[in-house]
C-alpha cells in the first residue's frame, strides 16, 4: 500500500483543498461544501487521498463565479 503524500510533498502545480481556500479568503469546509454541491470544480485530480486542482481552474472560477447581489 502506498502511503498517502504530505502536503509539503505535492507538486506545486497544484493546489490542495486548503489552498484553494486559502486563495479564496475562505475555510477549507466551505470549498469543501462548495464542491460537494458542485458549485465549485471538481478535483482535477488526486495525490493518494489527496484531492487536488490546477491554479488556473481554481482562479478563473473565482474571478467567474456569481456573487451574491451583484
């Protein structure tokens, strides 16, 4: 069995679901919950239980994504 990365040993290139949220200004619950409803993307992919998104998915998202009275 291959034991699961740390963060510290994700490629760079991806962001974990902290740092998604982190970006964002907001907890790593609430972009959980965000892609549970699939109001957020999906995992582009995963480093052992690890999801992880590309940057650029995450930051074009963020800067199309509807915003509540505007």
């Amino acid at each position: 069995m291959t034991p699961t990365p740390k963060i510290d040993e994700l490629p760079t290139d991806w962001w974990t679901a902290a740092e998604c949220a982190a970006y964002l200004g907001i907890t790593r619950s609430t972009w959980a919950a965000y892609v549970a409803r699939e109001q957020a993307p999906a995992p582009e992919r995963t480093f052992g239980r690890s999801p992880a998104w590309r940057p650029a998915t995450v930051k074009t998202w963020a800067a199309n994504r509807p915003r509540r009275g505007k």
